[in-house]
C-alpha cells in the first residue's frame, strides 16, 4: 500500500484530501506544519509528499529546499497552494517539486495528479 | 401550615414570657431599698447628661456622683448584686455603652443624700430622668475622700476628657443614632471576629474614624476600591469562563458539522441524513461555523462540489438571513451579509451588492467593491462608471491582488480615465502603467491639466514607463510651474524618452536646479546615451559646474 504523506496546516482541507485519498487505498500520514514533516521524513519512507507552501514553522519551500538539498531525497513532491503567483511557482519547481496545484482545486485531478507521480516514481 | 402555626403561637408565646421576666426582674426597685446599681460610665468632666443619654441611646434615669475626681454615672436600683448583674448584661445590650457592671449603693459617697430626696420614677416621667446632680453637686459631698466599691473589679468605662464630639457634618445629616449604632456594631465585629493581634488596632481605627472625618472618608474610599477589585475579579472569572464555554462550543460543533458536511460532498451520506446531523443549525452560532467550513470548502476546493456548496447555503435558508445581515443597521454586520452572499450565493448577490458600492461606511463600501471584482471576473471595474465614493488605496491594493490571484480579466483601464472620481483616475494610471496599455496616450496627456498633483505625477510616471515620446514636450513645457516631485519625475522621463535636443534643458537644469534636480538631470543626461555622458563631462570641464560629486554619485552602483 502507497505511503504519502500531507503536510497542510488548514485542518478541514487536511482532512478532506485524507478522506479523499483513503479512499482509493492510500495510506495517508497528516502533519500540521513543516518541520513536523521534516521530523517525521526522518523516520518514516513515504511514497509522495503533498504539501502547502504557506504553514507553520517551515514553510513549504524551506522543506522541499531540505527535502531536495540536504537529505538528497528522490520522493516525489507535489506543492498544493492558494498563492498561484508565478513567482511562487518558479521557486518551487526550482527547489525540486514534482508539480504544482493551486486552490482551489478538484479532488478528482488531485487524485490523478497523485495517481501519475506515484506511477513515475515506481 | 398547622405545624407553622402552630410554631409562630410557641415563638410569640415565648417571646410574651421573656418580656416580662425582663420587667419583673429588671425594673428598678424603690430608692429606698435598694442595695445595687449599676454603673455605666465615669468622666473627669461632668458632661451634659442628656448629651450623654443621647449618644449612648439610654433611656434609663442616671444619677451623677463624684468619686476620687470622676463621675461616676449609674442607673438603676436593685435589691441584690444578681439582678444588678442581669441588668448590666441588659443594658450594654440594649444600648450603645460597652460596659457596665454592678456597684454597691452605700459605698458610693452622696448616696445618702440621694436616698433621703424622693426620686422621681423615670416611667412615670422621662423628662425628669436627669439626677438631681447634674450640675450641682450636695456641699456635703468631700471630693477628696472616696473609696467606691467597684464590684467584680471590672474597669471603669472612661470617658476621656477633651475627647472631641462626634459630630461632623455627615452625621448629623445621616443622623447621630445611626453612626452611634454602626460604630458599635463595628467594635463589636472587631472584639469578636477580629485576630486578636489585630484587635486593638482595628477599633483604635474604628474610633478615630468616628472622630475624624478624614479617616472615615479614607476607610470609606479603602473599601470602595476594594469592592471595586473584586466586582472586576467577578467580571473577569465571569468572562473567561464563558469564553472558555464557548470556545468548547464552537470546537465540538466545528468537529461535528465539518464531518458531516464532509461526508455528504463525498457522497458517503444523503443529504437527509446530513440534515440530521446539522443540530441547531438554525442557532445564530452554529448559523456562523456552518458558514465559515463552507467559505473554507469554496475558497479551497472546486469541481464537483463548487455547486453543492452554495446548494448546501441554500437548502438551509441561509441566504435569507445574509440578505437581512446585509440590510441591517449595523456595519459589520452588513460586511458580513455582503461576504457571505458574495461567496455562497453567486446567483443572486450580482443584484443586491450594487446597492453598497457607494455606502457612506468605509468599509461596507470596501467590501462591496471587492465582492463586485469577485462577482465580475469579466469586467471587474465596470462598477467605476458609477462610482462617487473614494475607491480607497486599501481597497486598490485588495483589487490588485486580486486581479493576480485570481487571473482577472485585465480591464481597458483608459476607458475610465475620464471618471470625476480622483481615485478612479489614479488607479486607472497605475493599472496602465502596470500592465502597459499605451494604446490610449491621448487620455493620459489630458491628465496633465489635471488640478491634482499626484494625478499629474501619475501621468508623467506613465508617460516616463510606456515611453511616450510624443508626450516629452508636454511634460518639458510643464516642467516651470509643476511641483518639486513632478519636476523631479519629469527629469527622470527624459533619461528614458529624451533625445540630443534636450540637452540645454537639462543642462539648464544642472546649473539651477535644486539639488534633487541637479542630481536626476546628471543621471538622465549621463544615462540617457553615449553622447549625453560625453556632454555631461564636457559640462564639467568647460563651464566649471562642480558637478563632480553628482557624477560620482549616480555613478556609484549603490545607487
């Protein structure tokens, strides 16, 4: 069973792409803030991360930074933010994400965007 | 009620009994054969008895002697030392003194001058309870030779001599009889419930402030703050305590509602059954989170459930409570009836948000425009055709933003240019220089007859950015009686739009000007092209301009 993990700090959006991916079989790990999911990428192998940009303590940036840079991780990233400011977008393709969502967003092209890079990693 | 009754008969009945115990055994006994009295106070002075009988609310008969140079006040006349005793106890109770104890009557001296005269009954005749040595004492009295017996030891109740009168101006208003009470119930609480290491000064306290004002008054203003504390205690504990409840209020319902609104836009449970579990979703509280999970679901989420949500708003009936939100009397929360139509209700909010674009309230106005750009993504700024408000630099900045987030169709700024609204023309002016449309210079140019500086600054910034050259002779005729920032503007335009023509005039500039125009005329001639440098040195050397440290200045790459 794929692993992946989400690091979202909005609680009900948490839970609703929880909810929404359980469903098809995934098994999720949920983490409020960015250096939470440092600290459990630790210790744990996941398949994907999704992640927002804006949260708590690390944002998503400075984790794909560490992710990509430090740890020379090769799990694939997919960045899901309500800021689609070209600017923003760049910097995260540039650090090492996989690809790129902006809210709002369709859980059903979530689930195919996840679907695909679990795909490529196999 | 036979057991009540039957209650209030033995109480009145035992009520009835003491009463004449009391008379029977307390009533004094005839002068002539008495043996007892009872002794209530002594004084150096002899002050005026009915002064006396007033302060200490006694109604009894009091007799003066003179014992050893004090006066010696007693009352009553009893046949044995027991009942004198019985009625101290009764006297201290009933009236304001603090002691009282028995004394034996032949040991007093002057008694017997006192026995021989007829005493008048004080029941019988009240105005004549003074003793008949008020204010005359027998001759036969021997002031130096005395020996009273005091019975049981008992101290000597002292009035002080010089000891001020307590009367000041509130207890004689409020009333002498009252203050008298209170002090005594004062030392009373004092003798009694007061710490003992704490007792003498608490009613040393109590007496001075039944002295002196200032101290009553202090006392008074010491309890007040006191009780003003606690009262602010109460409210706080008060309030924190229900923030507490409603928090948890609003944390178990958030939960609750978040699950079952959840459950039914992913299609694990019908709508009646999410109905159920929407309790009290009619309450003004749950009304306000059910709201905010579903402004968190649209702001968030889109696609299959971008219908359901405002489906959701709708089946509640909450749009009619936004659309009196919007038209209540208070600003917020018409701020908030205009958001939540905004963002739930798109179908119907188009018709209603015009009404609020040109609200005299700040930020109702503020609110109203954002939700029109919200609600318009075609043609977000159509609103400015009717706009007479302020479009404030807050709410520019809200639209901007928004405009970037949301990937707004970009409006043909110029066809506003012409708006009476300063604000409209001035963010118009902006959006163009921001998004480039130079297609209108011709609108742009009729904006530097404007009245307002700043519209004029704009227009020259637009002119400098989307590098009109036709519009370089306007801003350079208009350089002598412009503003010192606009002229500083139009320095900076030429660097960007100027030719070999415009040399002189910001040669002219560089011997003139202020400094700030000194130092843009050396960067635009200097930047301006390779023959504007070559000037600029030649300037220096041949005309002696001192212009050196303006050279090295804009050359600086700090700068």
């Amino acid at each position: 069973m794929k692993k992946i993990l989400i690091a979202e700090d909005n609680r009900l959006i948490q839970e609703t792409i929880f909810r929404s991916l359980s469903r098809e079989g995934y098994n999720i790990i949920k983490v409020n803030d960015g250096k939470e999911c440092l600290e459990v990428l630790e210790g744990t192998e996941v398949d994907l991360i999704i992640t927002d940009l804006y949260m708590p303590n690390k944002n998503g940036h400075e984790v794909i930074s560490e992710l990509h840079g430090e740890r020379k991780s090769k799990t694939p990233i997919l960045v899901l933010s309500a800021s689609g400011i070209e600017e923003n977008v760049l910097k995260a393709f540039n650090l090492g994400a996989d690809d790129f969502m902006v809210k709002p967003f369709s859980l059903i092209e979530l689930n195919v965007r996840v679907r695909k890079l679990l795909a490529q990693k196999s | 009620m036979k057991y009540a009754r039957a209650f209030c008969f033995k109480l009145c009945l035992n009520i009835f009994s003491l009463l004449c115990l009391i008379c029977v055994q307390f009533t004094p006994v005839e002068a002539e054969t008495s043996k007892y009295a009872v002794q209530i106070a002594a004084s150096k002075d002899s002050d005026s008895l009915s002064d006396f009988q007033d302060y200490y609310q006694i109604t009894d008969s009091i007799t003066l002697f003179l014992s050893q140079n004090w006066y010696l006040y007693v009352v009553g006349r009893f046949k044995d030392f027991k009942s004198a005793s019985e009625y101290a106890k009764v006297i201290i109770e009933t009236s304001n003194l603090e002691q009282a104890f028995p004394v034996e009557l032949e040991k007093i001296p002057g008694w017997s001058l006192v026995k021989s005269k007829q005493s008048p009954n004080p029941q019988t005749n009240p105005a004549d309870s003074v003793s008949i040595y008020q204010n005359e004492l027998p001759a036969e009295v021997d002031k130096t030779v005395c020996d009273t017996n005091v019975v049981a030891n008992e101290k000597i109740t002292e009035i002080a001599p010089g000891t001020p009168r307590r009367n000041f101006w509130l207890f004689e208003l409020l009333g002498k009889k009252y203050f008298v009470k209170l002090e005594k119930q004062l030392i009373y609480f004092g003798n009694n419930y007061v710490p003992g290491f704490l007792q003498k000064r608490f009613i040393r306290i109590i007496e001075l402030s039944f002295i002196y004002p200032i101290i009553f008054f202090l006392l008074i203003l010491v309890i007040f703050f006191l009780l003003n504390i606690i009262v602010v205690l109460l409210i706080l504990y008060i309030t924190s305590t229900r923030k507490n409840y409603r928090e948890r209020y609003i944390e178990v319902f958030s939960k609750l509602y978040e699950e079952a609104l959840l459950s039914y836009f992913l299609g694990e449970s019908s709508w009646e059954k999410t109905r159920i579990k929407l309790k009290k979703h009619n309450k003004s509280i749950n009304r306000k989170i059910i709201i905010s999970i579903l402004i968190t679901f649209q702001e968030n989420l889109k696609g299959a459930m971008e219908n359901g949500i405002p489906e959701i708003y709708a089946k509640l009936g909450y749009h009619r409570e936004s659309i009196k939100l919007v038209k209540s009397s208070n600003n917020y929360k018409r701020i908030r009836g205009i958001k939540e139509l905004t963002e739930l209700y798109p179908e119907k909010s188009p018709e209603i948000i015009p009404d609020y674009l040109n609200d005299t309230n700040d930020a109702v106005r503020s609110q109203a425009q954002i939700s029109y750009i919200l609600l318009h993504r075609d043609n977000p700024f159509e609103f400015f055709r009717t706009l007479t408000k302020p479009f404030t630099r807050w709410t520019q900045l809200i639209a901007f933003y928004l405009q970037q987030i949301n990937k707004l169709q970009v409006a043909n700024f110029a066809d506003y240019l012409d708006s009476e609204n300063p604000n409209v023309r001035n963010y118009c002016l902006r959006m163009i220089n921001h998004f480039q449309q130079f297609e209108n210079a011709t609108e742009i140019f009729n904006l530097l007859e404007s009245d307002m500086e700043i519209t004029r600054f704009l227009a020259i910034r637009a002119i400098n950015n989307l590098r009109l050259y036709e519009g370089k002779e306007l801003i350079k005729s208009r350089y002598a009686t412009e503003s010192a920032k606009n002229q500083i503007e139009i320095i900076k335009a030429l660097k960007n739009i100027g030719q070999e023509s415009d040399f002189d005039f910001l040669a002219s500039v560089i011997e003139t000007g202020s400094v700030s125009a000194k130092s843009e005329a050396c960067r635009s001639l200097y930047f301006m092209s390779d023959v504007g440098k070559e000037c600029i040195l030649r300037l220096n050397l041949e005309k002696n301009m001192e212009i050196d440290p303006y050279i090295s200045h804009i050359t600086d790459e700090r700068n």
